[in-house]
C-alpha cells in the first residue's frame, strides 16, 4: 500500500491486478508512454497527458505535470511507515548533528574517531537491536566532533551516540 499526498490531500493506494485501488475504489486506466517520463492516460473516458519533471529520491517526492497543471506528488511506502513509527524518520528535514539510537540496543561497533572527516553515508556506529545488526550513516559530510559510546555498550532509544559538525 501507498499513501500519496497531493497538496492537502492524501490518498491510500493499492496496486491490483489490472489497476489499483484508490481508496477503496478501482481504476483501471489505459495508458501508453509517449516518451521517456511522458504519459497519455485514459480513464473514465477522460484523457490526460501527464509528464513527471523531477523526481527527488531521497523525499520519494515527484514533481509532476497533468494536462498543463504541475502538482508535487509525495509517496511512502509501508516501510516509510514504519520507520515513521519507530521514530527514525525525526528531523528528515533538517541538518543532523547528532546520531541518536534509533531502538534501544548494544553497540557492536564504533567505526569512526572524534576529528575524522566523514562523507554522506559512511557508517558510523553497528548497533545490535531486536536480534538485528544495524548500521547507522552519517546523514551528510562533516566532522565527527564527540563520540559518545563504545563497543559493547547499551544504548537506549534517542540517546546521542555521535555528535557531528
């Protein structure tokens, strides 16, 4: 399932043989691609020319164009969910200066040293949760200024473990 959000409004979608369900009602258009990230759509004897104009991977956000009106087309997952309920997803925004424990858990590794200089997605700290190795990166490039834990540790949930300039 899908849930889209279109300015104020926000849709669940779910994809099904044929079509898809749109809150709970089917669609089934017929479509063809006229060019690559350009579409003609027919639904309920309407047409549409709709043509996607970016596409930002990281918010899942597509800035898209239907027959001369652009509209920002933002999309989660299940998965979008449920890290939204697990609170991993605070601050998604904004810059990150601290790495804080997502779950509660125990540290199995620390892979950087305060001063060094880190690049976006460079792991940072392995922590063990719910059976689980996770791996936590950094958010964007910077400088480790305080490491807070060490290996073999218990963390709890949203306690800092790194900080970063």
């Amino acid at each position: 399932m899908y849930k889209v959000k279109i300015a104020k409004s926000e849709y669940s979608i779910l994809p099904q043989d044929g079509g898809f369900s749109v809150d709970g009602k089917m669609v089934t258009p017929d479509f063809i691609e006229i060019r690559k990230g350009k579409f003609h759509i027919l639904n309920d004897h309407r047409s549409y020319t709709a043509e996607v104009i970016s596409f930002d991977k990281d918010s899942k956000t597509f800035t898209i164009r239907v027959n001369s009106n652009q509209y920002v087309v933002d999309v989660k997952d299940r998965f979008d969910d449920l890290l939204m309920k697990l609170g991993i997803d605070a601050g998604a925004g904004k810059k990150v200066n601290d790495i804080k424990a997502p779950m509660p858990g125990m540290v199995l590794n620390v892979m950087v040293e305060s001063g060094q200089e880190i690049k976006k997605g460079d792991a940072l700290v392995v922590l063990e949760a719910m059976k689980m190795e996770n791996i936590l990166k950094s958010p964007a490039d910077g400088i480790v200024r305080k490491i807070h834990v060490t290996k073999g540790d218990k963390v709890e949930k949203n306690q800092v473990m790194v900080n970063l300039d």
